[in-house]
C-alpha cells in the first residue's frame, strides 16, 4: 500500500514538472511570425499616448551603439511603432538602466504582444519592457536574453486568452508542484 502511494506520488511530480516546464515556454520570447509587418500601421484620427519603460540588463554590455526599435499592439489589429529609439549622446540603453519613452500611436485595447529590434555590432540585452496607457493595465514582458540581430523578437499573447492568463497559468503549476512537495513530504512523515 506505502509502495502504491509513493509511485502514484512520483507519477504526479513527473507530470507536473513535465508539464510546468513544456507551459513556461509560452514565457519566453521568440522571433515574431513572418507575416508581423510594421508597415500595416493604421492612420487613425484618435490617438493616445503610451509610457513605454525598457530596463536594460546588468549582463548588456556597458552602452550599447546598436539601433533599437520597438513595435507592440493588441489583438484587434492596433499596433505602435517607434523607430530608433537609441540614442548614445543621451546615454539610453546603458548597462543596469531603465529609459522612459512616451510614444503616441493609436488607441488600442490591452496590449498584448511587444516585439524588439536590434541592428549593431554590440548585442545589446534587455531585461523588461512594461508598456503603461491611459485605461488599461500596464502589462510587462521580460526578456533578460539577448535579441537577434536584424529581426523583430519578442512577445505574442494575442492569441491566448489574455497575457496575464498565460502567466497565471505558469505560477499555477509552480504552486502546483510545490503543494505536490509538501503532500509527498507529509506521507512520507506518516510512513
């Protein structure tokens, strides 16, 4: 009976763990899909204003001369585009810094996907990109990995059910597995 419940238990961690692992890569981000086109941007008279924060890494290199645009967007089609945003003579992008953009774009509902580029010789490393507007709730992306050179990387939670389900989900299963520790932990205590 103990060697039943003990094997039924290590089946259940397996599961979890595979399971969490094969989930948080949704968290990761990724090359954008060869159909994402900044050039798709829509003219619209409305347009609203976006505090967009970009935390460079403390492993980036000390100052970067690379080129950095970023494009985000929500999944009805409104998408913001700001080209260049690096400039070395204001210092932006250095090593363990954050830098503050206001960008003005079209009006969009819950931002959920954010993409990078990158074009230059240093490799330049963010750690977080938090976009914040006016009625909707900042939303953040971590990166803490290098972006590609010369191609759009980043992330795409439009196609789920929201960004924020996507990263309730993966601390579902950290708690998941952790109550499954402690559950295993007290039968063995029993035994």
């Amino acid at each position: 009976m103990v060697s039943t419940r003990l094997f039924a238990l290590h089946c259940f961690f397996v599961f979890s763990i595979l399971f969490s692992v094969s989930e948080s890569k949704a968290l990761e981000p990724h090359a954008a899909a060869e159909s994402f086109n900044v050039s798709l941007i829509q003219k619209l008279r409305t347009s609203c204003s976006y505090t967009v924060i970009i935390s460079t890494s403390c492993s980036s290199s000390r100052y970067t001369r690379d080129q950095i645009s970023v494009a985000f967007g929500d999944a009805y089609g409104n998408q913001i585009y700001a080209p260049r945003l690096d400039d070395p003579a204001t210092k932006t992008f250095e090593q363990c810094s954050s830098d503050t953009f206001e960008i003005n774009g079209p009006c969009t509902y819950q931002i959920c996907y954010v993409y990078l580029y990158r074009s230059g010789p240093d490799g330049w490393i963010p750690e977080s990109v938090k976009i914040n507007t006016h009625g909707s709730k900042a939303v953040t992306f971590p990166y803490n990995t290098l972006v590609p050179e010369s191609i759009w990387y980043g992330f795409n939670y439009c196609n789920s059910a929201s960004g924020s389900s996507i990263l309730a989900t993966g601390l579902g299963r950290v708690v998941l597995v952790l109550l499954g520790f402690v559950v295993a932990g007290s039968t063995l205590l029993l035994y």
